[in-house]
C-alpha cells in the first residue's frame, strides 16, 4: 500500500503538470485578438507565459513522436515548430521593408541575431546543465546527429557567399530552400530508437494505448504550435518596445532583445531535455534548429520580400549586415568544427559562450569585424591541430560517408 501512494502522488503530479501547460497558454490565447491592447510589460508577461507553457508541450510531444518516427524528423518537426517565432518575426520584417527599406535592415539583425543566439547561448547552455546534471565533462552526440551537422557545415559554406553581390537574392532563397528540402528528405529516413517515456508522455502512453497516443501528440504540437504562433511577435515586440524607453540602438534591439524572446520556446525545450538527462536530444533539437534556420528561414527572407514588394531584385545589403553575416557564418563554422567528432566538451562550451558574450559588450563594426577574423584563426588552429576533427570534417564534407 505504501508502494501504491507514492506511484498515484506521482501520477497526479504528472497529469497536472500536463494540465497547467495547456492552461497557461489560454490567457493570452482569450486575450490577443482584444481592440485595445494591454501595456507592454502586461503582453511580454503573458505571452512570455505561453510560449513557456508551449515549451513544455512541445518537449513532451516530441518524445511521443519519437516512438512512431525517426528522432531527426521528430527534431525537425520540433525545431519548425519551436522556431515559429522567428519565423513570424522576421518575415514580418521582410514583407515591411517592401513599403519601407529601412525595415530591411531589421530583417537581417533578427535573423543574424537569432543564429548566434542558438550557438553561443542555447548550444553552450544544453551542454554546461547537461554535464552538470550527469557529472560529466563532455556531451556525447549518438551518430545520428551526423545529418543535422552535415546540412548545417554544407549551408554555412554556403552563406560565405552570400554577401559577395551585395544582396540577399531569390537564388540564394532558392538554393537554401532546396537544401532544407534534401535535409528533410533524409531526416524522414534517419534511425529510430526505442525510448522509455517518462512524466507526462508515459501517463499518456499507459491511458490512451498507441492510437491515442499519436493523436495527443499530433494535438500537442498543433496547440503548442498554435500558442507560440499567436505568443510570438508580440512577445517580441513588446520587449522591443520596453527596451526604447530606455534609448538603445534599435538594431542591436531588433538584433538581440527580439530573438531572445522568440527563440525561448526552443532554448526552454532543449533546456528542459538536458535537465532530464537528455542533453544530446536538447543539442540535437538546437543544431536541427539552426539548421532550418540557416536554410529555410534565410532562404524565405528574399521570397517573401520580392514578392510584397513585386521586384526579382532581392534584399539589398548594408556594410554593417554584410559584417553581421561574415560573422554569423565564422560562428557556424567554428562551432561545427567544435561538435565534428560529435563530443561537445565543457571547455568548448565555456569558450563558445565566452567569445559570445564578449561580442554583445562590443557592438562596434570594427570589433565585430575582428570576432569574424578571430574565429576563422580558431577554426583553422583547431583544424591543424585535431586529426580527428580533419577526418570527422572530411566525412561531414562527403555525401556518401
């Protein structure tokens, strides 16, 4: 009998846990769409609350999927879903600067900002809570994090070319679109892996038997997904305009303050999966993550301004958002070099997040120029130093390994 209280203490707390993530969100799902809006510090607590309550939704329905897909259409399905906010953000800034240009800029400070944001502070986050909690002093990535790392190092090579012409063209949208098209394909045939669910999923797997637990997690990813979508830009927003009051340059606003609210639900998820002794499933859900980014999400920014602005001529690139895409593709590079031999040290991590967070205290162009510079040195430093991530780099380089 003693046995048993514990067991239903334990189920109630997990069946509330799951109840409170659905309730969370409906506040601000009621109150959205009302004519006159509440102060922003009011729509940043609210839908700041929902996209937390979709994160732990979105993490409990990606360990259901896993049970029926492979893990790395799951990951994908759940970086899509976890990455609607940026998605909603900066193509709101593309379609703007079709009427006007200066929104342009803004575009390319989100997405620049957003891509530095998942490596410097959620991958190197993951990493440091996921060996804290297991004691450990590095996170080991399962082989199959091979294809995320393989798209990602193929699209970053890619975006040093970008800036070349000066602009952000429909055939650099083109090429990436189709490069996430192939990753996707091969995610949809990647490795499956029986997982013991706990918490909440587990409750839903011993009530509701296969069929229903497919059907609560396909619920789960379109509520949560619904919640994030309508949470999002004024979630954004709403930082962004707090963040006026107090006179800071509205690109480093945009750059910074924006992504880091909408990249939340996907930092929480992967947070959340390290805290349970999952880390290289909250890194893999993160590397997914930057790979859509890097490929769907840049690849759509020139498509949807063409087509509100009715010009096949592409977005047009300032020095400075040239400068912020040189460095955001060195980041990329050097960061995939790091996890190539798919250990992901803790000193690795540190230095990731180090070097990070030095750059937001120097925002100049010149400083940032020197950042780009700094971790291209590392890469080939690291690459003339390691053998083993000169070969792990030559297998991420070939298709047929």
């Amino acid at each position: 009998m003693s046995d048993g209280v514990p067991r239903r203490e334990g189920e109630f707390r997990d069946w509330l846990w799951l109840a409170c993530s659905i309730a969370i969100p409906l506040p601000w799902i009621v109150m959205h769409g009302a004519e006159t809006p509440p102060a922003p510090e009011v729509v940043a607590a609210l839908s700041g609350v929902a996209i937390l309550g979709a994160a732990f939704l979105l993490s409990w329905a990606t360990e259901l999927a896993e049970k029926d897909i492979p893990q790395s259409l799951a990951l994908l399905v759940l970086g899509l879903v976890s990455v609607l906010p940026e998605y909603a953000v900066d193509l709101s800034f593309a379609i703007r600067a079709a009427e006007d240009p200066t929104y342009a800029q803004y575009a390319v400070a989100n997405m620049t900002g957003a891509n530095r944001l998942l490596i410097g502070l959620g991958w190197a986050s993951v990493v440091l809570l996921a060996c804290r909690r297991s004691r450990a002093t590095a996170l080991n990535l399962p082989p199959g994090r091979t294809l995320e790392l393989r798209f990602l190092l193929w699209a970053t090579l890619y975006s040093f070319l970008i800036p070349l012409d000066g602009r952000l063209s429909l055939l650099d949208g083109g090429l990436l679109i189709a490069l996430f098209a192939a990753y996707a394909f091969s995610a949809a045939r990647g490795y499956s892996e029986e997982i013991e669910l706990i918490g909440p999923p587990a409750r839903i797997e011993a009530r509701f038997g296969d069929p229903g637990r497919r059907l609560c997690a396909l619920a789960l990813f379109v509520f949560a997904g619904f919640a994030i979508w309508v949470a999002a830009e004024p979630f954004a927003e709403s930082l962004v305009e707090v963040g006026r009051r107090t006179s800071i340059d509205e690109f480093l606003l945009v750059q910074w303050v924006a992504p880091l609210a909408s990249e939340s639900p996907e930092f929480m998820i992967a947070l959340l999966f390290a805290y349970r002794m999952r880390g290289e499933v909250g890194l893999g859900a993160l590397i997914s993550s930057k790979v859509n980014q890097w490929t769907l999400l840049v690849g759509a920014l020139p498509i949807a301004y063409c087509i509100a602005a009715g010009t096949l001529g592409g977005l047009v690139l300032t020095s400075r958002q040239t400068g912020e895409l040189w460095l955001t593709s060195a980041q990329s590079l050097f960061a995939v070099l790091v996890v190539a031999d798919r250990v992901f040290r803790v000193w690795e991590a540190v230095a990731i997040a180090g070097i990070f967070v030095v750059q937001l205290v120097f925002p100049s162009s010149e400083v940032r120029t020197a950042f780009t510079w700094l971790y291209l040195v590392l890469f080939v430093g690291l690459l003339v130093h390691s053998p083993e991530r000169r070969r792990a780099m030559w297998r991420l380089l070939n298709p047929r390994n």
